[in-house]
C-alpha cells in the first residue's frame, strides 16, 4: 500500500498535504546538491540552510547559480546529487512543482509575472491557497473567510485601490507587488523572491523593503538580488554565490571586506555599490 | 431576465444566441412554407449549405477554446471532426443495410467489394443510434485525451506541439485511405439513405438536420462561455500568457490542458457528425492538414479568444470560400492565404477586435 503511494507521488497523482517540520529551526535544507547542464556545473556541491522565519539574501555575479538553486528549491530542475529537504521530513526532491507550491513554497519570477487579462483581485483570487484542486476550479464561490484573505493581501501590498484594476495596467512595481500578493494568497511558509526591485523607484524599493521585512518573522524569505543598496536595507544574513557554490555567509559589512569576496564580485566594478 | 451574470454581461453572445434563435425558426419557415416560386424560398441545398456553415462554427468555437483561452495552437482539430463524422457515417451505413448496390444485408458495399466476409468487430454496435452518438463524444475524446495527456505531460508546447498535431491528422489521413482499415479508404462511406427511418433526401429531414446543428452550436457556444466564466477560465488564461506561473501557483497545467483539450475534441466531434448527414459523405480528405489550417484560419479571421469571433470568421469565411470556389475556383488558396496575412499582420484581433476598437473610439 506504502509503495503505491509513493509511486502516486512520483507521478504526482497523490499531493501530501503534510504540515511542515521546522522544529529544529531550520526551514529549508539544501546538503551538498551538484547539478550540471552538458558538462558544465552550475551547481556544484551546494550546502545552504533557511532558518525559519529568516530573511536571507542571496548575492553573486551572473551565472553564480541563483536562478537554478531556485529551480531545485521549486522543482523544476531535478539535480544530479544532493539533497533537498523542507523542514525535517519532506523531500522536495520527490515532488513536482504544483505540489512544491502547494505545502508552501512561493516564488517570485525576475520578470514581473502577473495575469495580465484578468483583474488584480481575480490574480489574487487565482494564487489562493486551494484554489488549484481540479474540483474547485468549476463549482468554486468564494467564502467570507477567502474574501477577507484577499482583501488583507490587498491592503498588505498596497492595492487596496486597484482591485478591480486589470493587471496589465499596473506600473511596474505595483506588478511586483502583486506577484509578491500572489505568493501571500499561497499562503507560503518559504518565500523566494527574485531580484524584487529591478527598474523600480527609490520610492518604490523602499516599500518593497518594508514589505519583505515585514513578511520575515512569520515566513522565511530568501532574496536574490543585485543591488546592494537594497540588499543592505533587508538582510542582516547574506550569502554570496560563486560558480555555483557557496563563497562566503555573514553580515554585509563583513562580506564587504573579505578580499575574497571582493575578487570575485564587488570588486568587478563600481555597479554594484 | 433571469439570466445567470456570466450570460447577461455576454452581449455578443446573447446576439448570437438570438441570430441562431431566427434562423432556427425562419430557414425551415422559408424552406418548407413558402412556394417554391416565392422570392424568399430557402432551397434544400441552401439549408444545407447554411448547416453545413455552422457545424464549421462549431469546430471554429473548439478550435478557439483551446487556441484562444488556452494558447495551445491546434493544428490537427479537423480530426476529431472527421472522427465524429466517420462514427455517425458507420451509424448511416449500417442504416442502408440490404438496400445497398451488393444487396447485402449486413455488409456495406465497400467490404463486399473487397471480399470481405463479415463485418470488422469495431463495426458492431454502430447498427444502435445510441451507440453511434456515444461514440461521436468517446472516440475523439479519447484520442485527444490520450494524445494530450503524452504531449502534455512530456511538457511539448508552443509550435513543436502545433506540429505534432498537424502530424497526428496526417497520420490518420493516410490510415483511413488504407483501404484495410475497414473505412472505405479513398471513398469513404457514402451513398446514405436514412437517419432514424428518416430520408436524408427529404426536405424536413434536412430542416430538421439544421435546427441541430443551430442547437448544437448554441449549446457548445454557452458550454464555452460558461466554462471561461468559471475560475477555470481563469486558470486558462493563466497558462496562456505564463504556464509556468499557474504551474508554481500549484496547477497541475497538464491536466487542465488534457481536460480541456478533451472537452474540445468532442466539441469538434459532434460538429463532424451533424456535418457527414447534411454533406451525404465523410471521407479521408476530411483529415487533410489543410481542414485543420483552414479552421484556425477562420478564428483569426473572426478574432479569437472571443468565441463569437470563432463563429463570425468560420460563416464568412466559408461563405466565401463557397461564391469564389463557384466564381473563381483557382484564386480561392491565394485568397486564403492573404486573409490570413492580412488579419495576422493587421488585425491581430480580427473582425470582432475591429468592431470593439470602432465601438471604443464612438
């Protein structure tokens, strides 16, 4: 019986709604995790640990490997050793993205991706945790209960005004913000965000940093990001990437002085200060 | 009114129901009440050609749920049409039992020609008009459900999966002209003679045959709309314009699109077995990949993702297509072939955007 549930999860018929263990403090595990695409690592022996409630950021050039740790962390990139694990009992390794999403990991794409067609509450609406079960996608009615939820995203990231909007009319970051209100409505315990405030205002990244500081605590949020400014004004806890490995972890002030560090990317050049 | 919202906000939609709504009463008025001496008479061969347009419209509203809503650009939907049609043609050619020219009373005349000396096991049972209408929605639904649930499933999307499904009618073409197959192979089945002990030849009949066909495209018009209305279409737009959004939102994308690719090919399947009784035949042609491009052609003509659009563009396109393959029968591809450049290039939205952008600038 054990064996045909499992081989159901292998092919993603039967999603374990399994609360998530994190008693030991630590959220998500990622131990030694090698993957290469034609010979060429881009991954390459990665050990990375998300304490729960934290808010990490991760750093590095391009091509350090930040996009595909993501792709692991959300399934959609199966790597080639190593293991992955959210809190202490679920392999993410064994699931496919939709479950992935579904037991509360949330990602943010570099690009703003919203639903452009549709509305921002009908965007919201569609990222609401359990919504996604085939059953629910014709007979559903929102209940009091999803209502609420809806609208304290909506005021959490500052749309209250735009519900009836259409997505595809929102500036720039209100379209970030309401990717990072789809996440919420996922209800996530791990948020992973990447390069949030890209072609945003001053204005603009200084709300997206309350925003993100705000949701730490409650979940753990990892940043990938390339302007140090920002990354200043978040993250205590930064990691930096290099050829697919970890380099250095610690605060920014220290990493900023560590001659390794620098070699390798904050001294490539003035951009990123 | 007592309309559900979803149907009361669809103005175009309730014009088209209300069009469908007059033909339905008035072509068999003008076919079956007026003398035929009348200026307003409908000949048989008029009501036949307008059904034969909607059946199109039909396809053309299949084709739009999974091309417009869904962004899957099917190529290959002629042949789940075709697919409903050979069903019902079975139907009528087991309907023709001793009357045939070989006088057989269980054979149809292609198998006697060929020797054959009893009917082919998936022949049994289409003899049951309830059997054959079962199968109308089964056998199309089946092949699409198990061509999308591999397609899908394997991730092929975008022109690869446009390909595979050009690919998958072509297949099924040359299967059918085999005359092994047990089809009729290059003829196909014809020479029908009734439908429920009813003529095929005979005016009601063909009436009758019709206002089907109008019902049929109302019903799987209000299907679609209703569908798109739900949280589902919702989740179709979403693959549409970002499946790897929905997919880290925690839709199973393959299944969705396995689902609704389904639906549509029984959508399309129905549309091909009012078609074959209305047409008299079904034969392989009908797989022909160019079917299949014609149907896409006349959503883009009409402006897709719309599903009124779908209908629009598949009756006037074709009613082009019949007065220039009439009047000018070499220019009909050429002519085609520039709708489609033009609409591409100039109307990206086709007629119904046209009229949308006319109704905003009012």
């Amino acid at each position: 019986m054990s064996e045909l549930v499992s081989e159901l999860d292998a092919a993603g018929l039967h999603t374990p709604i399994e609360p998530v263990d994190a008693t030991h403090g630590i959220l998500l595990y990622l131990e030694e995790v090698t993957v290469s695409f034609d010979g060429f690592k881009a991954i390459d022996n990665l050990s990375l640990y998300i304490g729960d409630g934290e808010l990490r950021c991760i750093i590095g050039p391009n091509g350090a490997g930040k996009t595909t740790m993501m792709d692991i962390i959300t399934g959609k990139t199966k790597p080639d050793t190593g293991r992955v694990f959210f809190g202490q009992t679920i392999d993410l390794l064994k699931l496919d993205e939709p479950s992935i999403a579904r037991i509360g990991i949330g990602r943010k794409f570099q690009r703003p991706t919203v639903i452009e067609p549709l509305t921002v509450l009908e965007n919201l609406e569609l990222a609401m945790s359990g919504a996604q079960r085939l059953d629910r996608l014709i007979t559903a009615r929102l209940t009091g209960e999803e209502r609420d939820q809806i609208h304290a995203v909506l005021d959490q990231i500052g749309l209250t005004e735009h519900g009836g909007r259409l997505a595809g009319i929102l500036a720039h970051g209100q379209k970030q913000w309401l990717e990072i209100g789809m996440l919420l409505m996922q209800k996530p315990r791990l948020l992973l965000v990447d390069e949030p405030v890209a072609g945003m205002t001053p204005a603009e990244m200084e709300r997206t940093a309350e925003l993100l500081r705000s949701l730490a605590g409650s979940h753990s949020v990892v940043v990938v990001e390339h302007d140090m400014g920002f990354v200043r004004s978040i993250a205590d806890q930064v990691t930096v990437l290099h050829q697919g490995r970890v380099l250095a972890e610690g605060r920014l002030e220290d990493l900023q002085v560590d001659p390794m560090v620098i070699e390798v990317y904050l001294g490539a050049g003035d951009a990123y200060h | 009114m007592l309309l559900p919202h979803w149907l009361f906000s669809d103005r175009a939609g309730l014009v088209l129901l209300a069009v469908l709504a007059v033909l339905g009463v008035g072509v068999p008025i003008l076919n079956l009440w007026v003398p035929p001496d009348h200026p307003l008479y409908l000949s048989a061969y008029t009501v036949t050609v307008l059904g034969k347009y909607l059946c199109y419209a039909l396809l053309a509203v299949s084709i739009d749920l999974v091309w417009g809503y869904m962004g899957i650009l099917t190529l290959g939907h002629a042949a789940f049409f075709a697919l409903g049609g050979y069903c019902l043609g079975m139907y009528l050619m087991r309907q023709i039992g001793a009357r045939g020219v070989y006088g057989d009373p269980v054979l149809p005349d292609f198998m006697v020609f060929l020797n054959w000396s009893e009917l082919p096991w998936y022949w049994h049972g289409f003899d049951h008009f309830g059997f054959a209408m079962l199968m109308v929605l089964v056998i199309p639904g089946l092949l699409a459900f198990v061509f999308g649930w591999f397609a899908f499933r394997s991730r092929v999307s975008g022109v690869y999966l446009s390909i595979i499904t050009q690919a998958l009618t072509y297949a099924l073409m040359l299967a059918f002209f085999r005359n092994e197959m047990g089809f009729g192979g290059n003829n196909g089945l014809t020479d029908f003679k009734d439908l429920l002990g009813f003529s095929l030849q005979a005016d009601g009949t063909r009436v009758v045959l019709f206002i089907l066909s109008a019902l049929a495209l109302a019903g799987g018009y209000l299907l679609c709309r209703w569908l798109v209305s739900t949280r589902m279409g919702r989740v179709l737009v979403a693959i549409r314009d970002s499946e790897d959004r929905a997919r880290f939102l925690g839709y199973r994308v393959e299944r969705v699109k396995a689902l609704v690719f389904t639906l549509s090919a029984m959508l399309a399947g129905v549309a091909g077995a009012l078609y074959v009784p209305q047409v008299g035949i079904i034969n392989p042609g009908e797989f022909a990949p160019l079917n299949s491009i014609e149907a896409v052609i006349w959503v883009a003509v009409g402006g897709r993702g719309t599903l009124v659009g779908a209908v629009i563009g598949a009756v006037l396109v074709n009613y082009a297509k019949t007065w220039l393959t009439g009047a000018l029968p070499e220019v009909w591809l050429f002519a085609l072939g520039g709708l489609f450049v033009t609409v591409t290039v100039l109307l990206p939205y086709g007629l119904i955007g046209l009229l949308q952008r006319r109704e905003k600038a009012a």
